[in-house]
C-alpha cells in the first residue's frame, strides 16, 4: 500500500470540506457510498440524503475549516479515517462558533475509486 493511497484519502477529507462549506451536494454525494450514513454528536443516525438535505436548507452551515491532522490506516479495500478539523459552523439555528471536529470516516474501495462509507462526529 503505497503513501499515495493515504494522500488520495486525504485528499477526499479536503475535498468534503470544501463541499461542505460551499453546500455542494453534488460534489459530497460524489464522495460518498450509496449506504452512506453520517453520525451526529448528538447520537442522530442520518441518510446521506437527510444529511444533504439540511446543508442545502440551512440546518447546517459551515464557513471555515482548517485541518490539524488527517490520519489514515488501508486495509485492502476498506480504510478509517480520522480527520481532526477547526471548523467555524452555524447548525440548527444556533450563533455561528469555532469547533474542534473530530471526523472518523469509513471507505471503501470499489472499481479503484474510495467512497465514504460512514462519518461519525465528535469535538476533540
């Protein structure tokens, strides 16, 4: 496995948060496995769907992410992902604010292309 494998997945990382910030749903959906799920801090399981859904309606909205480590470990065709970020946000209503997110992502490899199987969130 080579680093370039880890740089690819990286990259992915950059790329969701560029999307996010810009309410891309094309651009994560195109990241994304079709079983995708996202885990909120709250516990809330949610479809890529609903996810997407409330970016582009407002419940989330994000403004700014800087990166302090994206760390990844392959496995064949699977892979985790833990990407630590500061992100500036403004979700279901609330002022905007600085968070420490933690994002602990699953992969999968397929027909050569990596897609996020899963996120979990969390503050750090």
């Amino acid at each position: 496995m080579s680093m370039d494998e880890k740089e690819l997945i990286r990259g992915l990382y950059r790329k969701y948060w560029l999307y996010m910030i810009d309410k891309d749903a094309e651009g994560l959906r195109s990241l994304m496995a079709g079983d995708y799920y996202l885990l909120h801090m709250t516990g809330l399981k949610q479809s890529a769907e609903t996810f997407l859904r409330g970016l582009v309606d407002g419940t989330f909205n994000y403004y700014s992410a800087e990166h302090d480590s994206i760390d990844v470990e392959i496995n064949g065709d699977r892979a985790s992902m833990t990407g630590r970020s500061r992100v500036v946000a403004a979700v279901y209503g609330g002022r905007k604010s600085s968070w420490r997110l933690q994002g602990d992502f699953t992969l999968r490899k397929e027909e050569g292309v990596w897609s996020f199987t899963s996120s979990r969130a969390s503050i750090y």
